[in-house]
C-alpha cells in the first residue's frame, strides 16, 4: 500500500486501484514546474504614513518671566579708595556704591571703565550693567551684558546666567540650551515639549520657578493665569477628562483671547474624539486663517484612519496630500481600486503602479507608466520594466531607452528578457545576481551548476533552491544541511526529504509543524495524509484528509484531499457518505481534471440507490465529454427500453474507444441472445477476433446459413485457429458443403476424435476414387494412433474390406486382429466372426505390418 508523493491520477479507473506503487513526482510538489519563474518585484505590503497624532502643546503655553528676579548686590568692603590702588577696583568700587545709592548714570560711567580694561571686576560689573538696563527698559542691551558675565565665573555668575536666559526667552521665545537644573527643565519644556518638574532649590528666579512646577501639575497661578489654565486644559484631555478641558478651551476660544488658537485646536480634537466630525472639521477650518499649522495637525487627525474622511478633508483644503492619505488608508487596508483611483488623481505614479501590482493588472501598470517614460525616476522606470516582463510586453524598446538613462537596469532587464524567452543560457551574461543565475541554472536542468553558483550564498531564498536542487538530484540528506526548521517552506521541504527517504514519521513531525498561517498548511496536511497512508494507518489518513477538507474547504487542497479520502475510502464509509463526498466536490469545483470521471462513480452510486433519474441527468450531462462513451453504457443499463438500449450501445460499439467499444459488444450480444436473436449475436461475434469468429460459424452452421458460415470458416482457418467445438462445427459445415480445404484443415485438428473423423472421411473419398494404397495409409494411421475413437472399428474394418477385395488375405486377416472388441456394435461383430471364419489365420512376424 503506497501513496504518491503526488496526487497520482486515478483516471486509469475511477477508484479501482489494482497495483499502487511508490513514485516520487519531486517536480509537483515542489512546485518546480518546467521552469522557474523570474522573482516578482514585490509591492510594499504596507504604505508609510505620518500618523494624525493630538499634539501636546503645553510648550507653546510655557510663558517667559514677566520680571527679573536680581541678585542681592554687595558693596564692595575695602574703603581705602586713593592713591596707590588698582584703576579697575577703585571704579568698581564706586559704580557699585553710585548703583546702591541709585545715581545710575554715575554707576554706569564708572562700570563701564571696569569693562574697558582687563580686569577681575569685569564680569561683575557686566551683571550689574545688565541690571540697570533691565530697568531703563534696554533689554537688548542687557541681554548682551548678561551673556558675556554668564561666561565668567564670579559671585553673581548664576544671576547673570538665569537672567541671560529669562531675557532670551523673552525676546526669542525659547531660552537658550543650558546646563543649569531649573532652566535645563525649562528648556526642556518649551524646546522640546517633554514636561518635568523642576526643582526650586538655590534659583534665583524662584517666583518663576514656582510657576513653572504650577504649569507642570497643571494648576492655577494668578500672575500667570491664562498659561495655567490653557495647561490645566491640556492636562485634563490627556486624563480622559474631556468635559472640564471642553469648559476651559471654549472660554478661550472667543476672539480676541489669548491662546485661541490652541484652544480651538483641543475643542476640534475633542469633537473628533467624541466623532463629531463635522464639528472637527468646522474648528479646522475656522484655525486655517488663524494658525495654519494647527489647522493642518486637526485636519491631519481627522484624515488619518478613514479613507473618505482623508477624501472629504482634500475636498474641503484641495490640499493633494490628503489625496494621498486615502490612497494609503485604502491600500493598506487592501482596498487597492480605491487606492490606485486616489494616487493616480494625487499624480503619485510610483504608489498607483504599487495598487494594480497588488491587483495583479500588470498590463495596466504598463500602460500607465509608460505614458510618463521621460518623467520617470529609476525606481520607477523598475516598475515599468517589471510591467513589461509580466505584461507579456516588447521590452527591446524600453531597454534602448534605459541603457541611455538607466544601464544598469538595462543590463538586468534584458538578462529576464532572455529569461522570459526562455533563452536561459544567454540569460547568464546580463544576470550578475548569483541567485538569479541559479534560476536559469535551474531552469536548464543543471542542478549541480545552481549549488556550486549559490555555494557562497546564505541568504534564505538561496539555501531554499539549494536544498530542492538536492531533493531533485535525489539526495535528501544533503538537502536537509541546507534547511533550518524556522520558516514554513523549509519546514515543508524537510518533511518532503523525509518522506523521500520512506521515514514517515520524522515527515509527519515536520509537516505537522508548518503554521496553520502558512500557505502551505494544506499542502503539508495532505502530506502528513500520505505519509499514514503509506505507514499504513489509514484511520489516521482519513482523518487528515478530512481536516484539509473542512479547514480549506473551498481550495484546490480540499479537492485533492477529496479525491484521496476516496481512494483510501474507509470500510465505514457507507455509500449515501461517499455520494455527499463527491456532491460536495463537484459542486467546488465542477471543472476539475476529474470531475467527469468522479460524475461517472456518482452515476454509479445514484443507480446501486435507485435514483435512476439523478443517474441519468448525470450521465446526460456526460454525453460530448471523453468519457461519453462510458456514460452511454452507464445509461443503456438503466433503459428500460430496449431499442433505445441498443441504441445505445450501437453508438459506443461504432464510436467508442476500443475498451469501451468491446464491452458495448458484449452487452450487445448478451442482449440479443436473451432475445434470442442468433442472427445478430453471430453478426457482431463475427467482427470480433478470431475466437469469437469461430463462435460466429457455430452459430451459422446451427441455423444452417452455409453462405455466411463457409466464408467466415475460411477466414478463420485461415488463422490457423482451432478449438472443439469450432472443429465441430466445421464437420457439419464439410458435410453440407463438402469443401476440401475444412476437410485439408480438419486433417490438423488437435481433437483427436475430429482428427480422426477428417482421416475416415478423407480414406473414404480416396477408396471412392479407387486410390486403395491412400485409403489404406490413412486407415492404417487411424489403427495406430486413433483407438477409442468413433472411427476407430470402422476405419479397420474397411481396411480389412479394401485389403480382401485386394487379394490380400493374410494381411486382411493381420489387419482385423486390431479391431477393438469391446466397442464393437452387434452386426459388427457378427460382420468380424464371419471374417475370421473366412480367412486365414494371421502368421505375421514381429516386424510384420500390413
């Protein structure tokens, strides 16, 4: 009991499996047609898109400081200001006491010469510059002083820095990137919007630090009132608490309120979320001539995940981008008409071609492109040339034009053009890629030149041809070192090595692993099926066959698997369960290689359960299809009508092939012999062969019809045929027509009673003709060689008559002692008694003979 590896036809006779024998069709199962096909160039699966994400925008709410927080200044303590001390300290010392006593105009003339000159006063004098600046309203020039003092290390180095960078704040709207802890926080919030709590400790600007832990909790603060609240909003929607943000944002969102527009932009994001999209899309647009950046991020949102919203929000902005956003939403969700429609009107070339190669329409990819040939990049000229090749299109003039613009994609598409002519051998002189060079290998049959080719080449898709070259040069073990049990065509391709190797349960094992997500799960469950089959289980290869039938019902897999499980047909399978088996695979797949003949069996399985018109509407539908003529025998069984039955069977025995053809010659003669119909029985034996000829002439020489029955004797005899009961016929045929060629053939008979009639019939013509030594010769023979015969007393006892009207007595007397005395019949014996009594005695010697 084996099982191919391979559904093996069963056409030879449906379901009557005389011998099955082990073969091992390697090329169908592993898809290795004739040839191998160039690698499509694959699609993405999935299109990128910027996802419609909310923004946080607490950083654009993050305020400046509204004062500056100053240092305390110290006077400086020497008093001794005269002749003999440094310039620098000396006014220094001055600028800082006219700056305490606010005589600033003498403060600054007198800090200004500090800064003129190299001095360790300098970067202090700058801060306090800086300071009386701020405070005559010149922030741009205390900005100055304070960076420069900032760069310095002195005792008012921090207040320098922090003001440095609450005045950059204020005038650029971002302080500059630093290193100290509160204003990194700061920074940190405002630059890059990730939001942490600060710490206050030793700050000097520490009102505003205050604010800034306020702004994080989200919390109220009175001089900065509406930063905190739009905060507090943001902090609430983010907490799912959308009805007390929804207060907070619509009481900005009138004209003329600060933060308008990132309250608008949280009430359309709140509508979207609530799925009031119009509402969205009415805050979008009322942001468009406010903030357009915003306006864009509402519109990107509500775009993002519905392709007709994305369609709706490119009506409302004509904006292409959007366009785009729903060709991506409906590619990605397998919507390709959809996406190729949008893409086309967004004029994206490059992701349309990637729609109809989804959708297989290659032919239109090519059109497409090819309208824009000049425009195209090279990705895109790729596409078009990966068109041409699966288009069936002349590539020679896309190539002309590419080896100009593109040759390197020139050189690589006319290697596939060769390839597509399946001009594999040239192919090899354009194709630089060894796994592509081992496809033509492949292809030429040379498995070896495709391992040496990939020998270096480890990638997946190498080792997978590698290992199948070896399945197909019969090696299954050197396969195996080319297959890891980690995806699921290699999981596959171990079970088949196995299963070359007659270890079915290690092929079991394997097939048994590959994913019930894998394309080629049912393929392996029709395996693991034939590999019990093969063990002989086959309770457990029905049950297999039957999970790929009702897992993949509506797959070539289950057909076959159909086909299998009626070929291992359990002994519990009754037969209304094997006509459901069968009505259910027509009924998936009614133009299948086997559906004629599996329509045959079900005619057979309606007939055995008297649905004879079921049968007969089946068989019909046979009736022009190859298997016609088995159909006609199937229906000319079930007419009650027998002149339409021999309608029937006419029509297979004239146009049937010859199997067919003899069966409705045999049905034929059985029905006209039930009939009785002798003429017409003999009438079709007579065009059947030699033996069935011989049986024709019996049936003429019954009925006595020499005129058909000499003719068709001839024609045998003439074969060299012979049987009893022809040999018997053809002495009643001699006897009527007394025609010497019987008699000459019947001479030859290897029945020795018609032998030896042939003999006395022939000796008997030669006495008539008075040729007595012929005569003799041929009794004597029959004395011989024929004793128990019908002829045997009779041919001796004309021999002993010819040999006395001879004058022979004596021999005549030898001649009778061979009568046989116990056949002989009362005037026989009367006729031997006289005889001896007349002749005389027998005195031959040993070697005597008549």
């Amino acid at each position: 009991m084996w099982r191919l590896i391979a559904l093996f036809s069963f056409l030879t006779g449906i379901f009557l499996w005389a011998q099955i024998k082990k073969e091992f069709e390697l090329s169908v199962e592993l898809r290795a047609q004739q040839i191998r096909e160039k690698p499509k160039l694959e699609p993405p699966p999935l299109l990128p898109m910027g996802e419609g994400k909310v923004l946080d925008l607490s950083s654009h709410l993050l305020e400046p400081p509204k004062e500056l927080e100053l240092a305390e200044v110290s006077p400086l303590r020497d008093d001794s200001v005269g002749c003999g001390k440094p310039a620098d300290m000396v006014a220094y010392k001055r600028g800082v006491d006219y700056y305490l006593m606010g005589r600033w105009e003498d403060a600054k003339r007198e800090l200004s010469k500090v800064i003129s000159m190299p001095s360790s006063y300098r970067p202090m004098a700058l801060y306090l510059l800086g300071v009386m600046k701020v405070k005559e309203g010149d922030d741009n020039s205390a900005l100055d002083y304070f960076k420069e003092s900032c760069t310095f290390g002195h005792m008012y180095r921090k207040p320098a820095c922090e003001s440095y960078y609450a005045l950059s704040f204020r005038k650029e709207g971002k302080p500059p990137a630093n290193d100290d802890p509160f204003w990194k926080v700061v920074y940190s919030i405002s630059v890059k919007g990730i939001i942490s709590t600060p710490s206050c400790e030793n700050v000097v600007f520490k009102k505003y630090c205050h604010y800034v832990q306020l702004f994080v909790a989200g919390q109220m603060s009175n001089h900065y009132h509406d930063s905190t609240a739009l905060r507090r909003g943001v902090v609430l929607f983010f907490s799912g608490k959308w009805d007390e943000a929804k207060k907070i944002f619509q009481a900005y969102s009138k004209p003329l309120r600060p933060y308008r527009d990132i309250a608008l932009y949280y009430l359309g994001v709140i509508a979207y979320k609530e799925r009031d999209v119009s509402k969205a899309l009415e805050y979008a647009s009322v942001l468009e001539s406010i903030n357009t950046n915003l306006s864009n991020a509402l519109y990107d949102l509500v775009s993002s995940e519905d392709y007709f919203l994305a369609r709706m929000v490119y009506t409302l902005t004509h904006n292409r981008k959007y366009l785009e956003k729903a060709g991506i939403i409906a590619y990605n969700t397998g919507r390709y008409q959809l996406a190729y429609s949008s893409f086309m009107e967004a004029g994206d070339l490059e992701k349309a071609s990637y729609s109809l190669m989804k959708m297989g329409d290659y032919e239109k990819v090519y059109d497409t492109l090819l309208e824009h040939q000049r425009e195209l990049d090279a990705d895109q000229y790729k596409l078009l040339l990966e068109a041409a090749y699966w288009a069936g299109k002349p590539m020679e003039p896309l190539l002309e034009y590419a080896d100009k613009k593109f040759p390197q994609l020139a050189r690589e598409y006319r290697g596939w053009d060769l390839f597509r002519q399946r001009r594999w051998k040239e192919s090899l002189q354009y194709l630089d890629d060894p796994y592509y060079r081992a496809l033509a290998y492949f292809n030429m049959k040379n498995y070896k030149e495709v391992i040496t080719t990939l020998e270096k080449d480890d990638r997946l898709q190498a080792r997978l041809l590698k290992a199948e070259a070896y399945l197909l040069l019969g090696n299954p073990a050197k396969a195996r070192s080319y297959l890891t049990p980690q995806t699921d065509r290699e999981l596959y391709l171990l079970g088949l090595s196995y299963f070359m190797e007659e270890d079915y349960n290690k092929a079991v094992e394997f097939f048994s692993r590959v994913p019930e997500s894998s394309p080629l799960r049912p393929q392996a469950l029709l395996k693991m099926g034939d590999a019990f089959y093969n063990m002989g289980d086959l309770s457990k290869a029905q049950e297999t066959y039957r999970k790929v039938i009702e897992e993949y019902p509506d797959t070539p897999y289950a057909r076959q698997a159909t086909l299998a499980l009626l070929e291992a047909k359990p002994t519990n399978m009754n037969i209304e369960q094997e006509t459901k088996l069968i009505e259910d695979y027509l009924k998936k797949d009614p133009d299948s290689p086997t559906a004629q003949h599996l329509k045959l069996q079900l005619a057979k399985l309606y007939i055995q359960q008297n649905r004879l018109s079921d049968a007969q509407r089946l068989l019909l539908d046979l009736v022009g299809t190859p298997v016609e003529s088995r159909a006609l025998l199937l229906l000319a069984d079930i007419e009650p009508d027998v002149k339409k039955r021999l309608v029937l069977l006419y029509k297979v025995y004239k146009e049937g092939p010859p199997t067919d053809a003899q069966l409705a010659r045999q049905k034929l003669i059985d029905t006209y012999q039930k009939l009785g119909d002798k003429d017409s029985v003999a009438a079709l034996l007579s065009e059947g062969s030699t033996e069935d000829k011989a049986k024709a002439v019996g049936i003429y020489v019954s009925m006595k019809n020499w005129e058909k029955a000499l003719p068709l004797a001839k024609e045998v005899i003439s074969s060299g045929y012979h049987s009893k009961d022809f040999d018997r016929s053809l002495m009643n045929l001699y006897r009527a027509k007394k025609d010497p060629q019987i008699l000459e053939f019947l001479l030859l008979s290897p029945d020795k009673e018609t032998s030896a009639w042939a003999k006395y019939t022939k000796a008997k013509e030669y006495e008539e003709a008075g040729d007595y030594r012929k005569a003799l010769e041929l009794l004597v023979d029959i004395s011989l060689h024929y004793r128990g015969t019908q002829v045997y007393n009779k041919a001796v006892m004309d021999g002993v008559d010819i040999l006395m009207r001879l004058g022979a007595r004596k021999d005549a007397s030898c001649f009778l002692n061979r009568v046989d005395e116990s056949s002989l019949g009362r005037d026989e014996r009367i006729k031997v008694e006289r005889w001896r009594r007349a002749l005389p005695p027998c005195e031959e010697s040993k070697d005597a003979s008549p």
